[in-house]
C-alpha cells in the first residue's frame, strides 16, 4: 500500500471539498446530460466511425444525425392535438362486417 505525495493529497481534498458544493453539482448535472447524448451517438448511432472522408463530410454526417436524433426524440412525446381521425374500413373489414364476424380490436375504423 502506498501513499500519495503530499501536493496530490492536498488536491484530492480540495476537489473532493469543491464537489460538494452546489455550483460544482449544478456543472455537473448539464455535463452528465450532455454525455448521455454523446454515449447515445457513439453506441446507438455508429458515430465512432464517419462514413465519408473529409472534415466537410463527416461535418455534414454528424449534422444530419443529430436531425434524425432530435426527431426520434420528439416523436415520443404526447400529441400537442388531437389524435387523428381512424381511416375508413378496407374491403375485407367490410366483408366481415356483412357476415358480423366481429373484428379485431387492433382495427379502428370510422364507424366504431
């Protein structure tokens, strides 16, 4: 078991004391956010590796995630309006309506 020099020591308690502080949190809660983002980039969107040559290119790559990102994002929250309106029955729903065969509950239509 070894001991740290004493200049080290002393920076460890200080950082430790700083990170108790309600500043160094408040810094720390927007870097955590930010670094899921960039996990979520590296792991769920392949962006280690560019898929075109050149900085303008991998520029544009990583401009074009970050759309389909925000996207993908927005699309998992409520609906600001209404939900939209079942389309009208198919053929075969037709068809089973004339012989009352009952339907699935998967198939919204407008009459029901």
């Amino acid at each position: 078991m070894g001991f740290p020099p004493r200049e080290l020591r002393d920076l460890q308690l200080r950082v430790r004391a700083e990170q108790r502080t309600p500043e160094w949190k408040a810094r720390y809660a927007v870097r955590s956010g930010v670094e899921g983002t960039v996990n979520e980039f590296a792991h769920g969107h392949g962006m280690r590796r560019c898929r075109y040559r050149g900085q303008g290119k991998a520029h544009v790559q990583h401009v074009l995630t970050a759309i389909a990102v925000n996207i993908e994002r927005l699309s998992g929250l409520p609906p600001a309006v209404e939900a939209p309106t079942p389309r009208p029955s198919t053929a075969f729903q037709s068809y089973l309506d004339q012989r009352e065969i009952p339907r699935l509950k998967s198939w919204p239509t407008l009459g029901t």
